[in-house]
C-alpha cells in the first residue's frame, strides 16, 4: 500500500520505467493507476516559429501529477499553419496538402489532397474515419458555405450540403466553436451563441437552435466533457463582466441547458488579467476527458481548469502557462490535447520520441 501510495505522486513518464523493474513493480504501478491515481488526458502546448513554421516545440501538461513535460519529437516538416480543432484534432491546410494527426500525443501524421474548394480558415472535426471541412472559403471561390468530407479509408473527398446561409457572414472558424458527439457536429456562434448541427451520416444540416439561459451571455464556446455536450458562456458584456459559468446543453429538451457549474470570482479576474477594468472580449476552450481549460487568448500565461467531478459538482484551479509565457515570442501556440496511456509513451519511445520534467 505505501508503495502504489508513493508510485500515485510520480510523475507519468517516470512510471514507465518503473513498469520494467520487474513483475512486481509492474502489478503496483497498474494498481496505482487503477485505484490510487488513475492517468488523466493530457494537454498538449505547441509553439510555432512564424518565420520557419518547421520549428515546432511541444509540451504537455499532465494534470495527474500537474507536471509540464517537454515532449523531444522528430521533427515534422510542416510549411503551413499549425491549428486545432475541438480539442484533440490537430491539421495543417495549404492548397497543396490536408495534413492531420488524431494519436494522442500527435506524433503520427497523415497527408491526404487539400479538399477541393480552397479555404483560409475552416470549421474542421473529425467523425471516426471521417473528417468534415466547412466553410472559410477565399473570396473567390463560388460557394463560401462549402462543405467536404474526407473519407479516410478511401483517400476521398465527399461534397456535402452547404452551410445555412444564415450562416453566410460567420462561415470563419474565427467566429465559430465545434463540438462533436456522436454523428453530430455541434457549431456554435461564438457572440449570438446561436447553434447549429450538422448530421454526418446525412450530410445535412438542422437548426438554427438557440441556447436558452436564463443569464445575459455574450460570448459562448462548447466543447465536449464526458460525452456530454456542454456550453462556457461568460456572463454580463464585455465592460461588466459577471461571470463564467459551464452549462450542459440538453439536446432531448430542445437545447435546454442546465448549469454545472460556475467559476469562482478571483479566477474570473484571473482570466481577465492584467487590464483589471472588466474588459473580456473573448475565451477559448480545451475539453478532453472530464477537464475543461478555459483561457484568455490575449493573456494566455494563466488558464483556469475545470475538473467535472463523477460525483457531480467540480473542482477548480488555476494552471500556469509559462510554456506559453516563454515561447510565444515564436509566433503560433495551438492548444490540443488527448488521452495518454503507459503503452503511449512506450510506443513514442520505441519511435526515438523523448519526455523531459520541465520546471516552468
């Protein structure tokens, strides 16, 4: 009992090795992950270099142990923009090439044709084999509502019914927040908080539905926490800010939402930073697993993390960002994440991947 108590404050890729001492061992640190300290999702922090966009540092945050590490990977010859999508999708698209990675610590990459239609910034998420592009059209393309669906055992491109054209002015994922559960992917305007889906085995769009709180919210995100759809909303305007809170929406209910929960007021000034007037234009969302990050992207060093408790209810804590703090002087930071297991890090390390502690 000592031991699997000692093994459940060590962190993650110290346990790796550990496994290997002997039979033993191996028997205490499952056990340990199993009963004492199970493995939480992982963070993953990816800094870009603007001017050679194939310099790419990544760090992870392990919030089992709440440890950085730095992940030492081969690196991978991107020419475009790194970006994220609905958490744990991570892509790059230039005309040329669609690239995208979906293993957990985003080690493996895949190439496949740009889709047909040239787009800037799209609303991207992945359904199983499946991946959705949509919307974000250059100018000069005809339909600024199109949306493809790649088909990743066939290698193919799937044209499927266009974005509402309420939707028109908004196509941007700038503008936009995606969510995925099920066959569904869940678009949410970020202002309006008004919502759309869109069914993938159709191919066909529904709504607009609109999110009813009882609250004035002027901006909203959703995300996915245990297969659950739920929306982050701040509360009040943009010159008095009220609150945060995280509703889950009920689709059964007619998009319903029923309050989980609401972040306590010094991590809201936490979030709004070092303006100190109130002023909060805007939040961005990392969902993986039970845990929601919410940060302020114009002051990213701080995010607040929201653990959804089994037992209902959910606890919060600020996370320091220092990774981001000390290398966003290289231009682009992409937020992901994923579920990281023992047999993960293993098959990285076979792969010359390495993890270092870091004291950020």
């Amino acid at each position: 009992d000592i031991q699997k108590a000692i093994l459940s404050h060590v962190p993650l890729i110290y346990l790796l090795p550990a496994s290997h001492v002997s039979n033993h061992w191996n028997g205490a640190v499952s056990s340990s992950l199993r009963y004492v300290n199970p493995v939480k999702p992982w963070l993953t922090v990816h800094t870009q270099n603007s001017r050679a966009p194939h310099v790419i540092k990544s760090y992870a945050y392990d919030p089992r142990s709440r440890s950085w590490i730095k992940i030492h990977a081969p690196q991978i010859n991107h020419t475009s923009a790194l970006r994220s999508s609905h958490s744990t999708l991570l892509y790059t698209l230039s005309p040329a090439k669609f690239t995208f990675s979906l293993d957990s610590l985003h080690l493996e990459w895949n190439h496949a044709p740009s889709p047909r239609v040239w787009r800037v910034d799209p609303v991207v998420a992945r359904f199983g084999n499946r991946i959705v592009v949509a919307g974000g059209a250059c100018d000069f393309e005809d339909d600024p509502l199109a949306v493809e669906m790649y088909d990743i055992d066939s290698g193919n491109w799937i044209q499927c019914e266009s974005m509402p054209e309420m939707m028109e002015d908004t196509t941007a994922s700038t503008w936009l927040s995606v969510a995925v559960a099920g066959e569904f992917m869940y678009v949410t305007e970020k202002n309006s908080g008004t919502l759309y889906s869109f069914d993938c085995k159709t191919m066909t769009w529904q709504g607009p539905y609109e999110l009813r709180r009882e609250e004035s919210v002027f901006f909203s995100v959703t995300g996915m926490v245990r297969n659950r759809l739920v929306v982050v909303g701040i509360v009040g305007d943009a010159e008095n800010v009220k609150g945060v809170k995280i509703w889950e929406v009920k689709k059964e209910l007619g998009f319903e939402t029923m309050e989980l929960c609401a972040m306590p007021k010094e991590m809201v000034k936490k979030l709004i930073g070092e303006s100190g007037n109130g002023l909060l234009n805007s939040i961005e969302l990392v969902c993986i697993g039970d845990f929601v990050y919410v940060y302020n992207p114009s002051e990213p060093e701080e995010m607040v993390v929201c653990e959804v408790l089994q037992g209902g209810g959910c606890e919060w804590r600020i996370a320091r960002n220092e990774v981001v703090n000390h290398d966003a002087r290289m231009g682009r930071v992409v937020l992901c994440g994923g579920d990281v297991r023992l047999e993960d890090l293993k098959s990285a390390v076979s792969g010359n991947c390495r993890f270092e502690l870091v004291q950020v």
